[in-house]
C-alpha cells in the first residue's frame, strides 16, 4: 500500500523542491533511467509511438482532438497534460480513463526510492509518474503535452515520433524571453531528426523554421503541406481550427490514412473543459476559458464579439502574466468585471492590481468593477446583478476556472445544465 494518500504526496511535492519552475533535463534523466523508462539501447518507451505537443495556446484542444481521433481508429492512447482544473488525475488519461490515486501514489512510491538524493519539482514527479503508468499500460501511442517552453521540459526526455506546435506567442517571458523566434526555437527544440514536425501556424516565423532545420526534422506547415480543408466535411466544433488542424495530420500519420479516411465524426463531441466551455446557471449563460495570455484573450473576445446582451466579466489571474496585454481585447465588450483574488495561489495578481490596471487604461466612469475574494464569489456576484439577456465570461487563469467549474459541477441538477 503507498505510504501517503495523493493530497498528502502533492501537499508534500509542492513544497518540498526549492523552485516551483526548474528547467532542466539532468535530474529528471538520471531518475528515468533508473526507472528504466528511457534506454535508447534498449528501444524503451512508455508506448509503440510518442506524440509531443507544444505551443502557446490550443495544445489541450490538439491533446483531446488527437486522442478521440486515434481511440475511434482502435488504438490505445495515453494523455499527459497540465495543468489540471479539479482534481490531480485529470492530468493522467489511460484508454479514456483517469488514473486512480492509487496508482498515482504507488507511481509517486517508487520514484521516490529511485531518486536517491536527486531532487525534482513537482512536474517531474508527475511526468514520471505519468511515463510509469503509461509503460505499464501496453500503449500504441502516448499524447505528450509540453507543460513550459519545450527544449528543457520534462516531457522532452522521450524523443517524439511525431512533433507538433500549435503556434507561437509571447507568454512566460520570465522563463522563455520576450523574442518570439527565442520562444519557436525553444518549442521547435521537442522535434527530432528525420521525424515529422507538424506546425499549426501558416506562417511560422523564422526561428521555428531555422530550428527546424538545423535539428533535420520534416517541417511540415498548416496551410502549405496540409490543410483542415482535406479533411471535410467536418462536424461542429468550438476547437481551434490550427489545434484541429494539427491534430488531423498527426492522427493521419500515425494511422498511415489519408485525410479522407479519418473518422471525423470522433471530434464532434470532444470538448475541453474550460476552454470556451459553456454553461446555464440559473437561467444566465456562462463561458469558462482559460485564456491567460494575450493571444488567447484575443481568441476568446472574437468568440464573444457576438454577444447581444450585456457582457460580465470574472477575472483572475497570475501576477507575472501581461495583465494588460489580456484585459485590453475584451476592453470593449465587458460592461461589468468582476476582480478576484485566488486564494491559495502566492503567484495570483490581487483583485485591486487588476482592477488598478484596467482603470489604468479606461475611462473611470466607462466600466463597472467590483473586487471579490475568490473566482466563485466572483461569479455569484454577477450572477446576482445579472438580468435576462445577460452573459457572464470566467477567464484568466486554470486557477480561476478550476475552482468555478468544481462549484459548477456541485450545485443542484435543477439550478444548472451545459449547453
């Protein structure tokens, strides 16, 4: 039996490396290899083909739209993704299925008698356990999501079959830089020699084409060697279409199909949760997304651009991100914001920073704004000043979203429903 139930082992990783972000690939090797996970003389991986997913944006939707694709094709995937919304298993996916805690800890045992004196931050310990439970699981093909930037990250100790990066945009830059050909070079870095790299912008720029090349991969370009057009029809869906995109061309070089035998119909009903994830709570509409960069604010307003009524907002997000670069896309469609500080969360911008922010570059009188103590005192205030026709948008962080879905899914069946 583990010795510690999952929340005491989480409780414990959190707080037990120096640094929550480290990058680095030294620590997590030398554990791997005594886990007997990565043996290049020995051919070993957790699975018959590795799929490894970066990029700034859309990486869970290519996640989901893969693993529907693939599954509908009578394979066996495994999803790895981060962060998780609720609960700490979502980030493990085996045939469909969360691991349970009980594997979790008994993956997180046995990391730490293989570890020694190594230490590792909390992503590692969960990408290795991630990596045990799937080779323990007799795959065809594990989904890798890069958790930040791409060359140093955890994930990219497995030499993927098949790279993708969903697209390029200014995000971490404490971590990855200010220069977008910096930021494609240290995502492009998860490609490997002779191995297809499947890039979702049309017009990548050069530092994703450069690294491209000088690592020897088989670059190919949405828009130029592929097109989501070659899969048509396709069913509706509120994924991105670059993700989408990404996701189709992987599935068909995995599969050896042509675009035209893909089951598409698989996608129709794959939605991520928290990405524009929309739900009725006492007759008023609400849209959860995770958007916490600028580019994908910019995504989330254009969705939103058609709203009739008027447009709520509830906002929380991470201090060391473009606070304003997100705020200023939906500047002109929210009538009503709702700050939030995040309980729980050292890295969170204070509701008042935020709000100080959008003053900062709006007409006081312009905008009504309340500060609230956590994402759901947030959204049960707009829900009380709301009338017919309104909306209400969550977004900013996993931090945000997260809590607001778990009370979602707790409320009584007759005071909600998705749509």
């Amino acid at each position: 039996m583990p010795q510690h139930s999952l929340s005491e082992w989480l409780t414990l990783l959190q707080n037990r490396h120096p640094r929550e972000i480290e990058l680095g690939l030294g620590r997590i090797r030398l554990v791997a290899r005594k886990l007997g996970l990565v043996d290049v003389a020995e051919r070993r991986s957790p699975a018959k083909t590795i799929l490894t997913i970066a990029g700034t944006n859309g990486k869970g939707s290519c996640v989901a739209a893969l693993e529907a694709l693939l599954t509908s094709a009578g394979y066996r995937v495994a999803c790895y993704t981060s962060p998780h919304l609720i609960d700490y298993r979502e980030r493990i996916v085996i045939d469909g299925h969360c691991a349970s805690d009980e594997d979790i800890c008994d993956a997180f045992d046995q990391i730490e008698q293989a570890r020694g004196r190594t230490s590792l931050t909390y992503f590692e310990f969960g990408t290795l356990a991630a990596l045990l439970l799937m080779a323990r699981a007799a795959l065809d093909v594990a989904i890798l999501e890069v958790g930040l930037g791409g060359r140093l990250d955890a994930v990219n100790i497995l030499d993927a079959d098949i790279a993708i990066v969903t697209g390029i945009a200014l995000d971490h830059q404490d971590w990855l830089g200010d220069d977008l050909n910096q930021i494609a070079a240290e995502k492009t870095a998860i490609a490997r020699a002779g191995r297809p790299l499947v890039c979702g912008d049309p017009n990548p720029v050069a530092g994703l084409i450069g690294t491209a090349q000088k690592i020897g991969a088989k670059l190919m370009i949405n828009g130029r060697d592929f097109s989501i057009s070659q899969f048509a029809p396709l069913p509706g869906t509120t994924l991105p279409l670059a993700s989408l995109a990404c996701a189709l061309q992987a599935a068909s070089l995995v599969t050896g199909l042509l675009p035209s035998a893909l089951n598409t119909d698989a996608i129709g009903h794959v939605a991520v949760p928290g990405r524009f994830q929309k739900l009725v709570v006492n007759g008023v509409p609400v849209v959860l997304d995770v958007a916490h960069n600028p580019q994908a604010a910019a995504l989330l307003a254009e969705r939103l651009s058609s709203t009739s009524g008027r447009l709520m907002a509830v906002v929380g997000t991470m201090a060391d991100k473009d606070i304003q670069g997100i705020l200023e896309p939906l500047k002109s469609l929210v009538k009503s914001w709702y700050f939030c500080d995040i309980p729980g969360q050292p890295r969170a911008a204070s509701a008042g920073r935020l709000s100080s922010m959008l003053y900062n570059a709006s007409e006081p009188s312009a905008v009504k704004t309340r500060l609230c103590s956590s994402p759901v005192k947030g959204l049960e205030s707009a829900l009380l000043d709301a009338v017919p026709g309104d909306q209400v948008v969550v977004f900013g962080s996993f931090f945000t979203v997260g809590p607001v879905l778990d009370w979602w899914k707790n409320l009584p069946k007759g005071k909600k429903h998705a749509e």
